[in-house]
C-alpha cells in the first residue's frame, strides 16, 4: 500500500472504464460488488518475518534492502490452510477477499514463470500460496480479488529503487522490457480466474507512460467480466480511499474503503493497536450508509497463521452480520444524517429504511422530513415490533411531521442495533434531496 495521506483517492475511472460497455452492462457488471459490500484484505509475504513495514521498510531506509530480502529465509507458511482462511472470511460476512500475490518488493507468492523471485524458489514455503486460496474461496462461495503491484522496486529493469535513487533515466528500451515483464505477469493471473484486481503503485508514472488503457484492454481480453480498482491511472471502475472515513457520501457511484485491523497491512508482532469490533462495525455502517464497501485488511504470521486477535475481530464480525444481513447485503446508501442523526440504508426498491444505532440511545429515535406514511417498524434479527408516534405534523401543511420511535433497551444489540422501517412506497423526503 502506497503510504500517503488519508486523503481521498478518486479518479475519473468510470468514463474509462466504461468505454467499450454500455452503462447498463457496466452496471450489470458491477452488481455483486455493489451488494457485497464487505471484503477481507490479505496482506502476507516476507515482510511478515520481522514484522516491518512491506516494501516500504527497505525503499525508505529504514533497513538495508539486503536485510529485507534475508526475510525469504523465515517464510516458511508451514501452518498455512487456505481452507481455514477461507471459512474464516466466510465466516466473518465478508463476501470477498483480495489476496497480495505481489507487493512492492516483487515477490510473488504463485509460481511466475518470469522471474526466480517468487516464494517457490526463494523461500521455505517452497510451493504455490496463491491457487489452493483461490480454490478454497471458490469453494465457500466468496468472490476471488487478486492485489498486484504495478511498480516492482526488485525488478532491474525498474527505473526506481529506493528513495531518491534511480536505476536509470530515460531508457526506453530498458521500460519496455519491464513493461512486457509487468504485462506477463498480470497475463499469468488469468490462470486463476479471479472475479477482481486489486492494482496499486501507479503513482510513479503516467498513464501514457504506464499503458495503461492498453493494460486494460488486455485485462478485459484474459478476464472478460474482471471487476478492476481505480489505481491504474483511471481506467478502473470503481475508487479506493485508503484508511481515512469518507466524511461526506463519495460522487463515484462505485468505491470502497480499504482499511487495517490494527495499523498495519502486514503482520507486526509489535502492534497491538488493534480495532475493536465495535469500532469496525460502526465504520462499516458508515461505508453502508454511503454506498460504499468496506475492505478489512489483516496480516498473517509467516507460518500461515491468522493472528488470535485478528480472528477474534472477524468472528465477532460475523455475528454482526448474520443477524442483520437484510439491512447489509444488497442495500443502498441511505437517508442524509439530517433527517436522521447516524448511519442509515435503505432497500433496493427504497420502501425500507434501515436505521443503524450506536450504544443506548437517550430517548426515542427521531426521524424528520420524512413523507411517507409508516407500515411497521421491527429490530433486525430480533423480530420485535417498535411503537412510533408522528408530532408537529399539521393537517394544513404538507410539511410531515417529525417521526419519534422508542427503542427499549432489550432489543439493543452489543454492538450495532438495527432498526427497520418499512414505508408505504420509496421514500420521499421533504425538502427532496437533490
């Protein structure tokens, strides 16, 4: 991961994106990422032996790039079982995962056929990490992301090395070779049929220079259907904010929030900064309430291991979200915070208001401006049915009045309470949102 600022990483993808597709085959293209809305993020390679920062460790000085590599040695995945992650991440509600098969520092975790530097031949693990993961999510029904760096600090044919230090400047033949080399080694993904690509590091270059709109159209040529992130200069579909919280609700009409557990994307045996469940499932309302995703980064040991920490995070995510799937899965952004002060969501055909609630509330929740007449009102994955009373509402005026629902304190789940209010019809809000 490119670590910069927390600041919001759009670009123009979608034009691009949809260049060669009709908006409604994009769209169509698009559908399971929009409703799966949550994603696991794997970052594993050597760096994980001593628990420094991927790549970066070595590209700014903080280690000799020669001490980085010596990492190889103590990879070893010897407790590694795809199988496990698998149903973890199953288990977690999580509805895909994106795994690293290659980070910065170049080395892959599946058996290139362009380069030695790869966990076969430089590391004790000795075998291919990335097939047996894309089998076992396969397995448990949980759509394939592939994470691939652009750039490539090991390569000898990249331009840069470490910080402020170029390899070379101005070697076209030099760039092309290594561009032929990125583009096989993308071609070599294919053979794993993954459902999304998870690009990053395009910051060095240009799109022109990067090839990027070429890169893509060999993309959609070996994985027809292939879902694309926004970091290849802009011919992705869909944007990435990394770490920060949207504070307002994204243009992009796709994007998703790629987030750590704790500070790390890798394994670090020294952090233990660690995000409660509750810190999580709170963030993850606020992604759902926008219309967004959210990609929860963890970081196994070099034996293949997955953190205690970690998966007790994911488990209790996983609880979260089976009881309240149907104001998860396949919703849309909800209602502006000020016609209701927290996160919210709605149902595909708008006729079901999901209001998310944090802690005990003070009193009665309070929903204003809204013009459609109430139906019922239940707690998700609990079955009780809540009172509501309708005030200032004026037989005159066209203005509604302001909705009040009482929430008794044995309906509250630990972490996130779920309220659903069924309307009579799609929403209407007074004044509209524009």
């Amino acid at each position: 991961m490119k670590q910069l600022s927390l600041l919001f990483l759009a670009l123009a993808f979608v034009a691009n994106s949809q260049a060669q597709e009709s908006s409604d085959e994009f769209a169509a293209r698009m559908s399971w990422f929009r409703d799966a809305k949550l994603g696991i993020f794997i970052h594993w390679g050597i760096y994980s032996v001593r628990g420094v920062d991927e790549s970066w460790s070595f590209y700014n000085r903080y280690l000799p790039y020669d001490e980085y590599m010596k990492q190889a040695d103590g990879f070893t995945a010897a407790k590694y079982d795809p199988e496990a992650w698998a149903k973890l991440i199953r288990e977690s509600g999580a509805r895909y995962a994106v795994l690293t098969t290659k980070h910065h520092d170049g080395m892959a975790l599946y058996n290139t056929s362009l380069s030695d530097l790869n966990v076969l031949k430089k590391t004790p693990a000795g075998r291919d990490l990335v097939k047996p993961f894309c089998e076992s999510l396969k397995k448990q029904g949980v759509k394939t992301g592939l994470y691939f760096s652009m750039l490539d600090w090991s390569h000898p044919d990249y331009p840069k090395f470490l910080n402020n230090q170029e390899r070379y400047q101005n070697d076209s033949i030099r760039w092309n070779k290594f561009l032929d080399f990125r583009r096989g080694q993308i071609h070599e993904l294919a053979a794993f049929k993954p459902d999304l690509l998870w690009f990053d590091g395009d910051w060095d270059y240009s799109a022109e220079q990067w090839k990027s709109a070429e890169m893509r159209t060999d993309i959609n040529k070996w994985m027809p259907g292939v879902i694309v992130n926004s970091r290849i200069n802009g011919y992705g579909d869909y944007a990435t904010p990394e770490q920060g919280v949207p504070v307002i609700q994204p243009k992009e009409p796709y994007w998703e929030l790629c987030m750590t557990i704790n500070d790390s994307w890798g394994y670090q045996q020294n952090d233990h900064n660690y995000k409660s469940a509750n810190q999580i499932i709170r963030i993850f309302t606020d992604c759902i309430s926008m219309g967004g995703n959210l990609l929860l980064d963890i970081g196994p040991k070099p034996d293949g291991t997955i953190p205690e920490e970690q998966q007790l995070v994911l488990k209790e995510l996983g609880r979260w979200t089976k009881k309240h799937k149907e104001a998860i899965y396949g919703t849309v952004a909800g209602i502006p915070k000020d016609y209701y002060y927290g996160p919210s969501a709605l149902s595909k055909d708008r006729d079901i208001l999901y209001l998310y609630v944090t802690g005990k509330p003070a009193g009665p929740l309070m929903i204003k401006g809204l013009k459609n007449p109430i139906n019922r009102i239940w707690v998700v994955g609990n079955g009780s049915k809540l009172n509501h009373t309708v005030m200032m509402k004026s037989y005159w005026s066209d203005v509604p009045g302001i909705v009040y629902i009482d929430v008794p304190e044995n309906v509250l789940d630990e972490q996130v309470t779920v309220i659903a209010v069924l309307l009579k019809g799609p929403v209407e809000l007074n004044p509209p949102v524009k």
